[in-house]
C-alpha cells in the first residue's frame, strides 16, 4: 500500500509539475500576443495619422490646381479681350525661359 501512495504522489507531483510548465509556456504566450497587438495598434494609429495627412495634402492640391486653373483661364480671357494672340505669347514665354536656362548655365 505503500508503494502505492508513493506512485500517487509521484503521478501528481509530475502532473502538477506539467500543468506548471504549461501554464508557464501559456503566460509566456499571452505576452508575447499582448505585445504584438500593442506594435498592431501602433502600426495602426500611425497608418491612420499618414491616411489623414494624405488626405490634407490632396485636398490642397486640389485647391492649388483648381486656383491656378482659374488664374489661368482669366488670363486667357483678358488676353483675348484684349488682342493679344495666344500663340505668340506662348513662343515669347519659352524664348524667355530658353533665355533664362542658358543665363543659369542649363
């Protein structure tokens, strides 16, 4: 009986030292997860800051472009009130960039 009690006390010490162990590896686990969802919620909130900024820039660019537009096209309108031709102004534009490309040295 003896040896029995022995046996029994020896199976649950060694289940009890593999419920530790596991429990241990569980743990271990579960920090690593926690870490990994805190680097997730970073990458997350920082994707979400570049979404927002992305946005930003895009609708001043918008405006920028949809202002330059306008400037333009009322330009083109006081230039045809005007007289003047279109073409020309355009050949004395890129003469005077030609110019000023070969007064930087480009």
């Amino acid at each position: 009986m003896g040896e029995t009690m022995g046996s029994n006390n020896d199976l649950a010490t060694k289940i009890v030292q593999e419920l530790t162990a596991e429990r241990d590896q569980l743990r271990e686990e579960s920090n690593r997860l926690r870490a990994e969802v805190a680097e997730l919620r970073c990458a997350l909130e920082k994707s979400q800051l570049e979404v927002r900024d992305k946005a930003a820039i895009v609708a001043e660019r918008d405006l920028y472009l949809r202002e330059l537009e306008a400037f333009w096209a009322e330009k083109v309108a006081d230039m045809d009130k005007n007289g003047v031709d279109l073409g020309e102004f355009i050949a004395e534009l890129e003469r005077g960039v030609g110019v000023q490309g070969t007064r930087d040295g480009k």
